[in-house]
C-alpha cells in the first residue's frame, strides 16, 4: 500500500469534512429544521462570531485549566516515575494507588473535590490532574525501566552516580515513552476539565466552556451549544497538534517513530 | 611478540565460580593469570559462561566463589566492548564516544580532543558529527571500540564484540583491534567462539568446556612477528587453528 502524501493527508480530511458539514446544511434546510431542534453550521458559526466575547473568555477559562492540569500531570507524573525508577519497593507500595486514582471515573469523584476544595478552580484542576497524570506516570516509568541494561552496566563500570544515571541515561531512554504518554495526557486534561466543570458547576465570571454548554442549554440557545462544542473539539486539535510538535521536535533526530530513515 | 616473556600478571583469578539462586554452577574453579599487555582469548560453545566470566572480571557481577585480583595494585581502568555497539541513539558518535569521559567529569574542551582522537584512532573521523542511526553496523563497532579506550584502559575486555559483522568488516575490525593493542599494550581479555580469530589476535587461547564452565585447555598461540595477511595464510597459523579445534572439540566432548 502506497502511503499518501503530506498534501493528501491534509486535504483529504478536509474533503471529508467539508462534504458533511455541506449534507449539513442541506438536510436542515431541505427539511426545514428549527434552530432549536439542530442548527445548521452556517448558523452555528454565525453564533460563534457574534457571541464571540462571551465565548472567547469561556474558552481561555477552559483552556487555562487545561494548560495548568497538563503541567501539574507532567511534574507530578514524571517526579513520580523517577522515584518509582529508583526503588522498586517505592514502586510497589504507590503504584496501586495511582491505579485505584486512574480506574475512578472522574465524574464520581468530582462532586467530593468540590466539597473538599474551598476553591472551584482549584477543585477543576484537581479533576483534571486526576485524569491527566497517569499516562504520564506510566509511561515514563516504562521508559525509565525499559533502559539498555548494557547501557546501565556501562555506567556501572564508569562509576556513574545515581544522579548521573538518571540525567544522562534514563531521562533520556525515556523521552520517546514521555512524550507518548504527553500525547495522550493533553487530551485528557481537557475532558477532565470540561467534565469537571459539569459535575461543579460555576458560575459567572469563572465560568468555562462546560458552563457555557449548559447555561445556553436551559435557554434553549442551541446554535451556541454547538459553537461551545466547536470550540472544545477545535481546543482537543490543537492541543493534539502541538503535543505532537512538540514529540517530533525533540525526538525527530534520532527516534524511529520520528525519524525518517535515508532510503 | 610472544605473551610469557611478558613481567607480571595483571589479573589472576582464583578459584572463581557463579551460581545464580540455587541452579546449577554457571562457572566452576576457574584458575587464571594473564600477564600484563597479553592478548587472551576465551573460547568456547555458547553457554559455557564466557560472558559470565568476563562479567566478572569487570565486577559487573559478584563471584559467588573465589576471587579476582589484581595483582598490580588497585583495579586498573577497564574498558569493555559488547557483544553489539550498545550506543545511545540520541548522541553523535563524538557525544557517545565521549561518556566514559563526561562520568568521569573531564572538562569539556579536554573531552572533546580525547573523544575526537579516540575516533581517529578507529578511523572515524568524518563521523563525529553522525548519529548512530546513520553510521553502518561496523562503524557502529568501531565507535564503540573508541568508547572502550577513550580512558586509555589497562584492561580491555571484549564479548565477542565482532559476532555480529559480516566477514569483511570483521576481518579489518580484528586487523584494527590488533593494531590499536600493539601501538598501546593494554591487557585484552577476548570472548569468542570463534577458533580463526581466537587463533588470529591472541597470545593465548584459554578453551572452556560448558556446564559448568571451566578451564579444559589453556594454549600458547606461538608465532613471532606480525599478525598479517601473510600470517592468517601460512601453514603455521593453519596448523595452529587445528591445535586449538581439537582442544575446543575435547572440551564439548568433556
């Protein structure tokens, strides 16, 4: 099978996409569809731009969690690895309970953080840390286990320290399984933090997408439930996209998945 | 130059034996001195612990019996060459050539020279600059053979570090290696299984029998002046090969 080309990769998508926002548009009007039953998408896009103020500051409410939640989960999630790394006893006491905090739906737990936290951002970042860090934690700890154990000796008969092992070694070794799992866990970070924000609910000001979704729900303003929801799959792209730049920069040069071997 | 006129040994075992758990004997009662800047070649049948026993020596791995001196002193620099290139795919063949260096924390503009030098030495020059992933499989070898006397080490020691090349790249790699040992004399300790290049490169080929491991024959691979192209196809070198055959054939039999 011949692999298609850096265009057809991209226009191809957009055909796609094109032709069904087009059957769209065609089916709301051929059959004379109210906007609150389903708006079409030209519709949907006038609202995103007319109420662009409200929405644009629900969206950087969102994103500012997101953004913050990732940065907890790579932190929390890689300084967990490394100390799984050095001591399989550390390992085998936390891990289970980083499982336990992965295989809990964040929904059933959401409502207890609110109550716990006196903050509601900070109860939205905690929920959207939750989901986000695992990933991370697991895939580096992967990583950082999974290194050359000729390497490892090498070192060994170097007398490297510990410290050494882990920066110029391990860390390294590991950056292929990191970033996958940083892949990954920016996706999730915003589900956590849109779900998140549904089971809370704010109000106001502090308000994110997830409330925009549902204040425009009871007002019956569906077109703008459906710009909100543009908004969040726009964000999940390109939180994705740059994820994936960011994975390719750094490992571009010498990492099978990204390197492009002379033919 | 032949290897008993050679003062003092460097490394002697006594008595070294590994068992892991409670499994049957890996290695059992081995006896061995080799002199210091001698060319040793262990060489036996997969399985009977040759890699153990070099694993040993480099104290990568405690004997479960006996011990591993060294004479001289304190335990020299040993470099160790694996059985592939074993190089970290995110470091130039420079940066590679260089950790031993960087662990031992030489300054920078110094680890550089020596790196580079040690490239030269292999030939590799051009390729500081390249990536592994760029670099074909004998010059992969051939970096990590820099890696191994970029510290300039009393002791070499090699795991069957040519297995994996083909004919062609093996012989001039073992031609390399025999050059690199005369110009600077350190102490090799060779893991083979095979009898040619045990033959070819060593003073000394130490044949193992297998389970356990141990010593069935230790041979003096006689032959004054250079070890070269003449050399691999006199009659001599033939004759010496079949020596060492029929000692390799005792030991699977033993």
């Amino acid at each position: 099978m011949t692999r298609p080309g850096a265009a057809a990769r991209l226009l191809a998508p957009l055909l796609v996409g094109t032709l069904l926002l087009g059957a769209w548009e065609g089916a709301v009007r051929w059959f004379a569809l109210p906007p609150y039953v389903l708006p079409g998408p030209l519709l949907v896009a006038r609202t995103l731009v007319e109420d662009w103020p409200s929405l644009s500051a629900a969206l950087l409410v969102t994103l500012r969690v997101t953004a913050l939640a990732l940065l907890a989960a790579v932190v929390s999630g890689v300084g967990l690895a490394v100390l799984f790394s050095q001591s399989r006893w550390i390992e085998t006491a936390l891990l289970p309970y980083a499982v336990i905090l992965q295989v809990t739906p964040v929904v059933a737990v959401a409502p207890l953080i609110v109550i716990l936290a006196d903050d509601v951002r900070v109860a939205l970042l905690v929920c959207a840390w939750i989901v986000a860090f695992f990933p991370i934690v697991s895939n580096t700890t992967a990583g950082l286990n999974g290194t050359d154990r000729r390497l490892l000796d090498l070192f060994r008969l170097h007398g490297a320290t510990r410290w050494q092992t882990l920066t110029q070694l391990r860390l390294p070794a590991a950056m292929p399984f990191f970033l996958a799992g940083l892949r990954i866990s920016g996706g999730l970070a915003l589900i956590g933090a849109i779900v998140a924000e549904f089971v809370a609910g704010t109000g106001g000001a502090a308000s994110g997408l997830a409330g925009s979704i549902l204040e425009a729900g009871y007002q019956l303003r569906i077109p703008r439930m459906f710009a909100a929801l543009a908004l969040i799959s726009a964000s999940g792209v390109a939180i994705h996209l740059a994820t994936s730049l960011v994975s390719h920069l750094a490992l571009r040069r010498w990492h099978e998945s990204a390197a492009r071997w002379e033919e | 130059m032949a290897v008993g006129t050679m003062t003092g040994a460097a490394l002697a075992l006594r008595g070294v034996g590994k068992r892991y758990r409670a499994g049957p004997p890996v290695l059992a009662g081995i006896d061995l001195d080799v002199p210091a800047g001698a060319f040793v070649s262990l060489l036996g049948a997969s399985g009977c612990g040759k890699s153990t026993l070099l694993r040993i020596v480099a104290g990568l791995s405690p004997p479960t019996e006996g011990r591993v001196a060294w004479p001289a002193g304190a335990p020299p620099r040993i470099g160790f060459v694996f059985q592939d290139p074993v190089l970290m795919p995110w470091r130039t063949a420079l940066g590679n050539v260089a950790v031993p260096l960087r662990l031992a924390r030489v300054p920078r503009a110094e680890r550089r020279a020596r790196a580079a030098a040690a490239l030269e030495r292999v030939g590799l020059a051009d390729a500081a600059a390249r990536l592994p992933r760029e670099l074909s499989g004998g010059m992969r070898m051939r970096v990590s053979l820099a890696r191994a006397l970029v510290t300039e080490p009393e002791v070499l020691l090699l795991d069957e570090p040519f297995a994996a090349l083909d004919e062609i790249t093996r012989h001039r790699l073992n031609d390399d290696l025999l050059r690199l040992w005369s110009a600077r004399r350190f102490t090799a300790l060779f893991v083979t299984h095979s009898v040619l290049e045990s033959v070819l490169l060593s003073g000394r080929v130490v044949v193992l029998a297998a389970r356990p491991g141990r010593i069935h024959a230790s041979l003096p691979v006689d032959a004054p002046g250079a070890r070269d192209e003449a050399f691999r196809t006199s009659p001599s070198y033939a004759a010496l090969c079949r020596t060492v055959s029929g000692a390799l054939a005792g030991a699977m039999a033993a």
